[in-house]
DNA sequence: GCAAAAGTGTTAGGATTACACCCATGT
DNA sequence: ACATGGGTGTAATCCTAACACTTTTGC
C-alpha cells in the first residue's frame, strides 16, 4: 500500500507441515483487542451449518519463505502494510495439538490430512486498529477485546494467551508502545497506552515524574490543535537517543 | 538414571525436517560454560581429515513426540538426568540456514539432503558442570566457556548468542539459578552464581539486603562444615511462598 | 460559563549505592 | 598465627506512592 519495498509474489511450494500464526493485537485508546477470523463449515449436502467459531490468522510457509517473511505475508494480506512490529514468541508442535472433531473436519475439508501433525510458530503483531480489511481468505474478520477472547479453534486459545503473556512482558522491558502512537504524541496518549495493554490503571502526575527522567521523550515546541480543552504539548520518541541511554527502560514492572 | 519416570523408549519415524537444538549452559561456580560436540569429517579414501570444528547438541524429533520431550530427549541422552530445567527461547529456519561447504558436506555424508531446509526449534538448558557424560552419538563431548566460543559449525552460533542473552534476561526476572544450587545453599554461592551468569560484579553487602527483603529465602539454624573460615549460614528456596509473594522479583536489573 | 482534559508539587517511605572492618574456622 | 571467606552499618541519593487543584481551550 504506502510502503515502498515490493512484496515478493510466491510462486513456491507451500510446506504442509510448518505453518505461522500471527496473533495480531490492535490498540484504540479503548482497549486492547485481538483479530479474529469467522470459521464456518456448513453441510455440503444439506446446506446446513455444521459449527462456525473462530480462529487466528495464520498460513503454512512456502518453502523458499523465512518464518519471519511468512508472518509478514500474513499481516500483510490482511492490512496491506509492511514493516509492521512482528515478534516470535513461542513454537507450538505437540502431537495432538489437532484432535477436536470440528479442526478435523475443518482440516479434511480444507485438502489437508487432520493426522498429521502440523507445528506452528507463533507471532504477535501490535497496530492501530483501524488500517485492517474486513475480509482475508474469504472470511469474515473481526477485532475483539482481549478480556472477550474465548472459544478458539484448534490449540488457538493457549497461543493467543501465551502471545499475551508475552506481549505484556515485552511492553514493561521495551519500546514496543511507539508502533501505536503517531510521530507526535500526548503524555496522556502515552499513559493510556500503557494502561490499556497492560490492563492497569497509572497515576498521571507519577507517570509524568518517571517519562521526564526519559531523555529519549522529547518534548516538542507543538500543542494539540483543535480539541476542546487546554491543549497538550507534543512530545517524540528518539529512538538513536533511547538506544545510547539504554540503562534506564521504561520499567513499568508492578 | 535417578528419575522415577521412566524414559519413553522411541519407535517412531524422524522427522527429517524438524529439529531441536540444545544450548546446555554449565556453571560451576567459575564460570559459565556452553555444552560442544566436536564435529570431524574424515575422507573416506584417504583417511584425511577434512575438518574438525563444534556443534551444539540437537536432534531430529519424531512424529509422536512433543516438542518439549525431544528437547528432554537430548539432554537425557547427554546426562541420563530427567527434570532439567530447560526453556523454548527461539525457533529458527531461514531457507538458507545451511549453506557452507562443511555444513553441507557432513549433512550428504549423514544421509540427509542438504537442500532441504531445516527447522529447528532452540532450546535452552542449566545445569551444575558436573553430571555429564564425555560422548554422545560417538562424539567427544566438551564444556567450553561462553565467552571463548566462535566459529561453530551450522548457525549454532546464532543460536547460541540468542540463548545467552535469553538466558540471561530469564535470570534478571525468574528464580531460575536455584537449579544450579545445592538444596541448602549459602548467600555467597547465591551471589557468585548472578555474577558468573550474568557477567557483573555484585556488592556483598547491597546483596544481603536486597535478599534479606524476599522472604521465600530461608534462613536455616545450620551452618555450612568443614571449610577453613568462618562457617557460612545456610539457606534455602521456598518456592511456594514465592509464588505467594510474587511481586518482589529478583530484580537484578542493572 | 461550562465541560474536558492538561498540567503541576509535596511528603513519607523504601530502595540503591558506595564503602571498610572484625569474626570464626582449619591448618 | 595466618589465610580464608563470612558477616555487618551508615549516609546520601534516588525512586515510589499517594494525593487535589488550577489552567486552557472549544462550544
């Protein structure tokens, strides 16, 4: 879309074997939610539905494709953005990590042998909420909040915790909040950030105390225009000055 | 060896494609050290030898088996030890993760198919120095000091330096060195074993204060014996009222 | 003038750093 | 008696937590 590095066409063969699912996490200021797509299988014969529930975004990997390059294949189909944060957290490859009844016929109906086993490499992503289509192979995709997750098909549910877990460790020892916000932003967008991911609620003045230790938080010479309250001073994140300073991170640990 | 569970015998087919690989740290109050296998191709002709450098220790996992067991397969064929703390830190399978001459030559020679990429998922492992046999898969089997390894074989060097810093980051926020303890340890053991594994120098006194706040550290009425100074008190790792008073971390940050 | 969010300071308690000497034991 | 590591306290600085009112803008 707006980036300029061409995305590679793939015209190799797909591993049956190894796939990557991105367990992408989108941030509103509201809350924090996580993409989900519609699965519905519906009777071939009768027409009827047989279940419709929800997965996680994900894809087998092309044989020639690094992991990484996959996961941004995935994101990419669903946003159309490049250089979007990506992060491999943990690989998931238990034996019978696919034995409920719905997955394999999901599977069996999908081309695929449901006795085999199929090891995952899970991502998570981070963006803003808006920037994502409302369709991706065909199926209905939706942003829930994280606190409404449940139900997920095949081993879904544990990747989608465990890439929570994960992400909120990240965010206390990196920073991973900048990706949301825009070049220019408030104290208060930035304490929000905070907040809603990692699901706390922060003293604004102490919050305040500890980002001005912060060299790398520039204030700016810029307020807010346009809203209906006394407008607040912009500040950036320099990210050359965070990596000289970089003792002192951003440690929010409870 | 010492463990009750008896260690599953292996039946099944080998995934050719799929591989864990061990990064086995050692500490022994010196020092840190990494588990290496000596690798040495021979000409077959001639007798020559082609070359001779290290690996880390992995293995291909079978179809039934979970990611986690064929990591603890490893280590079991290493030690005969069952219950070694060992994490998932990182899975790894750029296309090209193999491409040296070397590397491609001892994959030929071992029945595998060099242009077949493999994935492998990292793992990492500590244990106390002793209690490892000096052969595995009829390969010498050598400790080497973290900070004196280069020029491994494969991308094993890679992997190494990700576990080391995961090891080490693990170490800043999880009770994980009381694995490398006796039952009953002194607070100098306890330091040294910080300072070795992360690479700092820690002040005794800030040390025993900081430790003196989390009360999962026990003090003993018992004294260490037979040493040529002043017997040190003992202590031991109350793992469950640490999980009680979870919030006060080893916070070794520095 | 009202609503809405921005911005600001103090105090008390706890944590961190830097630093040097005496103690108990085995040989 | 000596070598070895064990064990202890203080002062200065910094960080954290709790807490409430004034300011600036758009409407």
């Amino acid at each position: 879309m707006n980036s300029s590095i061409e995305q590679k066409t793939r015209v190799g063969v797909l591993n049956d074997y190894l796939s990557v699912d991105c367990v992408i996490f989108g941030f509103d200021f509201n809350q924090l939610n996580v993409l989900l797509v519609d699965r519905v299988m519906v009777d071939e014969l009768t027409g009827k539905e047989l279940f419709n529930d929800l997965t996680l975004t994900g894809n087998h990997i092309y044989e020639d494709e690094d992991l990484d390059e996959a996961a941004a294949r995935v994101l990419f189909d669903l946003t159309g953005l490049q250089d979007i944060y990506l992060e491999q957290f943990k690989t998931f490859g238990a034996p019978d990590r696919i034995k409920r009844e719905n997955d394999r016929a999901w599977l069996a109906a999908n081309g695929r042998d449901p006795d085999k086993r199929i090891v995952t490499v899970g991502y998570y992503s981070l963006l803003a909420t808006d920037k994502v289509t409302l369709e991706w192979k065909g199926r209905n995709v939706r942003w829930t909040p994280v606190a409404g997750v449940r139900d997920l098909a095949f081993d879904h549910m544990d990747i989608f915790q465990e890439a929570l877990v994960a992400l909120r460790k990240k965010l206390l020892r990196e920073p991973i909040g900048f990706e949301l916000l825009p070049e220019k932003f408030t104290l208060s967008q930035l304490q929000r950030l905070y907040e809603v991911i990692l699901g706390v609620e922060l003293d604004k003045r102490n919050f305040r105390k500890k980002v001005a230790r912060m060299k790398y938080l520039v204030p700016l010479d810029e307020k807010q225009k346009g809203v209906a309250h006394k407008p607040a001073r912009l500040y950036n994140f320099d990210r050359d000055l965070y990596e000289l300073n970089r003792k002192e991170l951003l440690d929010f640990a409870i």
